[in-house]
C-alpha cells in the first residue's frame, strides 16, 4: 500500500472502524455456530438419558426426521464457523495492511489516538 493512502486510512480512522465491524461480525458467527453446536450437543445428551431402554433393542440410529434436524444443525454450525474464520481473517489482513500488526493490537493502539483527538 502507498504511504499516502496508508497515512489518510491511519488519519481518518476508516481502518480501524472497519476492523472493529469485521471483529463484531466474527464474534456474532462464531457465537451462532457454538449455540448451534451446543444444541446439537444438549439433544444429543437428551436423547441418551431419555431413550437409554430403547438403546439396546433398536440401536443407535435416530429415525430419518431426527437426522436430516441434526445435519441441517450441523452444516449451519460449519457454515457460521467458516464464516468466523474468512471475517477474522479480513480484520487481520486490514489490519496488517495498514497498521501493520494484529487486528487486537493495532485497535488497542490506535484507541489513545482517537481520544486525543481534538473534534472541534
């Protein structure tokens, strides 16, 4: 990046709103796809205590409804975990880009600069 684009991103702040967006969104997914894994896992516990008796005659295998419930779960739980990942690595590319450190590290540094600055 030429220096005087990095130098008008770094002085407007464009860079460093648009980190803390991507760092949202990547907290909001990956939050989805852990309550989406944590259903999966509360149904799965649910259906051990409740159909324990039924184990040893019928088997393992959930009826046909049950499975397609738990694939869909399963696939929006991956699609929300890739997600996480391309956001949080767009954040990080951003913010290597022009700061030219972490997306963690180069908002906690550029907050002082923000505070300094005279609004008037």
């Amino acid at each position: 990046m030429r220096n005087n684009l990095g130098k008008i991103l770094i002085d407007s702040h464009i860079s460093a709103v648009a980190i803390a967006v991507l760092l949202a969104w990547s907290i909001t997914y990956g939050s989805l796809a852990l309550s989406y894994l944590l259903v999966l896992a509360g149904e799965f516990l649910f259906s051990l205590v409740s159909d324990v008796s039924t184990w040893w005659r019928d088997g393992l295998m959930p009826s046909s409804g049950e499975m397609l419930f738990d694939r869909v779960l399963f696939v929006r739980a991956l699609e929300y975990l890739f997600r996480t990942l391309v956001v949080f690595g767009a954040a990080w590319i951003v913010s290597r880009c022009v700061y030219g450190a972490g997306a963690l590290h180069s908002l906690s540094q550029h907050r002082p600069r923000v505070a300094r600055r005279d609004y008037v």
